[in-house]
C-alpha cells in the first residue's frame, strides 16, 4: 500500500500523531489544583469564623439570659426568705405574748413595769432583723423614703445633693436606679443601712432610720405603761 506521495507506509500499519498541548497538561493540573485548594481553605476559614461569630453572638446572648433568669430567681428566693423569717419573727412574738399573758393576772405591778423593758428590747431587735432584711431584697424601699423626705423640701430650690449609705447606693445601681426625682444619688459612708441626707443651699435634712425606730420603740414603751395602770 502506498501513502498520497507514492511511498510506502512503515510496515505494522501506521502510527497516530499527537499534537502538544497549548499550555502543558501539567501546568493547567497544577493550576486546578491551586485553585481546588484556595477554595477548600476559604471555605474552612469562612466556615470557622462564621462557626466562632455564631457560638460568641450564642454566648453574648446566653450569659445576658441566664443572668437576668438568676438575678430574678435570686430575687425570688430572697422575697421568699423574707416572708419565711417574718412569719417565724411574728411567731416568736406571738408565742411570747401568749405566754406573757397567761401570766398576766399572777404578776404584780412591779413585776409588769420590770418586764417592760424586756418587752422592749425584744421588739427593738425584732424590728431590726426586719428592717435589714427588707432594705438588703428590697433596696427600692430606701427610694420610698428620700421621696419622702423631698416632700419638705422647696420644690423651688436649684441645687440639692442626696447622700445614701453605700450598700444601699449599690443594691439601687444593680437595679439600673442612679437618681431620684432627677437628683443624682451620692453616698457618704457615715450614714447607715435605710439612711438618707438631703443638702441644699441653705438647709440639710435627714431622715435617719435608728431615729424612726426608737420613736416607735417610744410608742411601745408608752403603751405598755398606760396597761401598767390600775383600772
């Protein structure tokens, strides 16, 4: 068999021609895997941040959760607390009573106005344990009184400072409260627990929470004597 030009093809038949490549296989193998894995790494890497974006928003979002949950479950056991030791204060005292009046009619004159101060003491520190305990969970109640205690103050007046204990102060900030009546709450340690001072230009009032006790302790104590005497 002969080709177009009259020669002989090679014996065994004939051999195809493969033409080069315009770029190189190599060179175009290398650059799909170049770009295969510049794609696999910015996946990953979006992935991982996206990942770390939402577990932190997850985070953020939980912590600001749980503590609101706990700060009202916290405020919740605390008011429960509360209840619980005022029933057991009014039960002591009403046993105290009971047994106080059992013996009422056995016991001289003498011996009653002996056992006054007693009665006193005892309702003192009754109201003490109740008072601490209803300024710690409830700090809100200290608001109750400066605004009454503005109430004798001139409305008029341009400049006011409010000074309150610093644990009261504290337990009011907690509570997102940092004024009264639009006047900026201060502290000044000299005060105690239910304290409050007011200072203008020209006056400072206080309203000062032993003083409130003991006028009612007062009023016990007047009480009791007036029982003292004979019919």
């Amino acid at each position: 068999m002969k080709g177009p030009s009259g020669s002989k093809w090679p014996a065994g038949g004939y051999r195809r021609y493969r033409f080069p490549s315009l770029y190189g296989e190599a060179e175009v193998r290398e650059t799909a895997e170049q770009d295969e894995e510049r794609f696999r790494q910015g996946f990953e890497q979006g992935y991982e941040q996206g990942l770390e974006q939402g577990r932190q928003a997850g985070y953020e979002a939980g912590a600001e959760s749980g503590r609101q949950a706990g700060f009202e479950q916290g405020r919740q056991q605390g008011l429960a607390q509360l209840k619980e030791l005022q029933r057991t204060l009014a039960e002591e005292l009403r046993q105290w009573q009971t047994g106080a009046e059992q013996q009422w009619q056995q016991l001289s004159l003498s011996a009653l106005r002996q056992q006054r101060q007693q009665i006193c003491e005892l309702v003192e520190e009754v109201s003490r344990r109740v008072i601490r305990t209803e300024l710690t969970l409830n700090p809100q109640q200290v608001l109750a009184i400066v605004e009454e205690a503005l109430k004798g103050i001139d409305p008029r007046v341009q400049e006011l400072q409010l000074f309150l204990n610093p644990d009261d102060q504290q337990r009011l900030q907690a509570l997102g409260i940092t004024d009264c009546q639009g006047w900026t709450l201060h502290t000044d340690p000299a005060l105690a627990p239910g304290d409050c001072r007011i200072e203008t230009e020209t006056l400072t009032l206080e309203a000062l929470t032993e003083e409130r006790l003991q006028k009612g302790i007062a009023r016990v104590s007047q009480g009791l004597e007036a029982g003292d005497e004979p019919a």
